[in-house]
C-alpha cells in the first residue's frame, strides 16, 4: 500500500494507528505550485504528531475556489505530496470543504495555515485540537503564478 489512498482505506489505516497510540495530524489544501511556504508548513505540521495526512482538493473543487486553476491536475499534486518525507497519507477530496472527510478520519490535531482563523478552519468542531501555523509572506501560489505572467508580458 502506497502513501496515496481513498477514503475507505485511510479510514482503515487512521483507526489501526490510533489504536497503537499514534497521534494523527490532518490538513488541507490544494498545494497547486509546491513552494518552500508549503514545505515549512507541511515541516511544522508533521512535528505536532506522529502520522501526517493531507485531504487534497481535487481538480474540481480547486476550480471552485479558484477559478481558471488549478495549474498542475490532482493526480500530480498527489504524487509530489506523497513523495515528501514528512507526509505520511494523501487523499483526494472532491468537496467544497473537507468537513466529511474530517468527520470520517477524526483527526487528532487540525491544521491550517495562518492566513485562517481558529473559529474558520472546516472541521474544527471535529478534531480535539485545532492549530494555526505561521503563513510564509509573500509566498504563495497565487503570487507565483502573478509573477509568471508578468515576466511572461516582459518577454514578448
């Protein structure tokens, strides 16, 4: 079994390790373009617990959020966050939020970044802990795409 799974097999999985007493952080995202904003976070993130699990945004509820992207599709987003060595699980949620996602893993600690409040993290009325973690300034997808194109419009 690989790092990248579905929802049934996660489940399996959170609930065998919680039985041995490991302590499951759970966070989100769409980590389109993975930046050292992302590695630090997913770096602190990992550090709270023993168990690392990403619920990834799928291409559609990226669209969603953020029209016109995301730039790179699900299924290479999983596979550049399963090869990091702090994540331990990635799945894919197709959802607006990940609240079921949550309510299905019931993670130990919650995490976002810190550009999120505390009472606006999805699915903090779930996991016993919820945390915020320092945001990169002036890291950020969004910042980087903007920088491409406008290096993109000097070149032409």
């Amino acid at each position: 079994m690989g790092k990248i799974l579905n929802w049934n097999e996660l489940k399996a999985v959170v609930d065998s390790l919680r039985a041995k007493g490991r302590k499951v952080v759970f966070t989100n995202g769409c980590f389109d373009i993975l930046h050292v904003g992302h590695i630090r976070y997913l770096k602190e993130a990992r550090a709270l617990g023993d168990v690392l699990v990403i619920g990834l945004n799928s291409d559609k509820s990226v669209s969603v959020i953020k029209p016109g992207r995301p730039v790179n599709q699900q299924g290479w987003r999983a596979e550049i966050l399963a090869a990091l060595e702090m994540v331990d699980y990635v799945t894919v949620f197709d959802e607006d939020t990940p609240y079921e996602l949550i309510k299905l893993l019931k993670p130990d600690i919650l995490v976002k970044g810190g550009d999120w409040k505390k009472e606006d993290i999805v699915g903090s009325d779930i996991a016993k802990e919820t945390r915020s973690l320092p945001y990169v300034k002036g890291i950020s997808t969004t910042e980087i795409i903007e920088k491409i194109k406008k290096l993109n419009n000097l070149s032409m």
